[in-house]
C-alpha cells in the first residue's frame, strides 16, 4: 500500500487528541477508504484503549466492529510539530506524528507492524516530526517497506 501526498497533512496544530484523530479520520474519508462513520469508531477505539503507541506516536484506527465502514485499505499521516497530549496532562504521551489506518480484512496489521518497527527507533520519529514535506515523509516511511 503506497502512502500518497494527499493524506499527508505536515505542520498541523490541534487542540486536543480527539481533533487529531478527527483530523486523520478525515483524511481516510476523503481518500475513499472509509465513511465518515469510521471517524466516530476512531474515538471510539482511543476511549476503549489509547491509540498512542510510546515514542511520540499515535496510531488511530477504528474498532473491529467499524470495519464495515472499510472500503479500501489506507494510512493517513499528520505531523504535529509542537505535539497532541494523548494522555493525563502531566504524562509525557505526546504524539509529533500520527497515522491513521484503515483495513479491509487483517490488510492493516501489516502496515502496522511495520510503523511500530519503524517508529521504535525514536530518531525515525525525530526525522519525520522534523520533516518539511510530504515528499519528505514519503520518502522517509518508503524504507519501512
């Protein structure tokens, strides 16, 4: 699955962990991959168990039952330079980089896994907190394959 520039969104600012998942939720709709319903699962998801993944990343996706809001498989990804709390306020669960995901079948667990692997090297995720452009960012998660 190729990442494509116009789900990439770099130096975004969010209020709040829910506008950022709203964000790359809406990112998935536009593309085609999902119904605007799979945006309300995305929450959802983070409310049952934290999308955030350690390392200054966050992972939303919906829950199994929202699947059947999948049309195509797609990754979204936003670069949020100055950060999104994910956790309490006085935790360090801060996300720079989030990727939305969404599957059809088990399609997304590969993709996954291979973010996970990629982003627990923290300098992977400073290189693309860092990152000026989407070209950047794709060039950059191009290595995870």
């Amino acid at each position: 699955m190729e990442l494509q520039a116009d789900m990439i969104l770099v130096d975004q600012t969010y209020q709040n962990k829910e506008e950022a998942i709203r964000a790359t939720g809406q990112l998935l709709v536009d593309a085609g991959c999902v119904t605007p319903e799979y945006i309300e699962a995305m929450i959802e998801r983070d409310k049952l168990v934290s999308v955030y993944m350690g390392n200054f990343i966050a992972i939303p996706h919906g829950t199994d039952e929202a699947k059947k809001y999948v049309q195509k498989s797609g990754i979204s990804v936003i670069q949020v330079p100055s950060g999104v709390q994910f956790g309490a306020d006085d935790t360090d669960d801060v996300a720079m980089v989030l990727f939305g995901i969404a599957g059809v079948g088990d399609e997304h667990l590969d993709i996954l896994q291979k973010i996970a692997i990629y982003c627990s090297d923290v300098e992977n995720v400073v290189k693309l907190a860092d990152a000026k452009t989407k070209e950047e960012i794709i060039g950059l998660l191009k290595e995870v394959e």
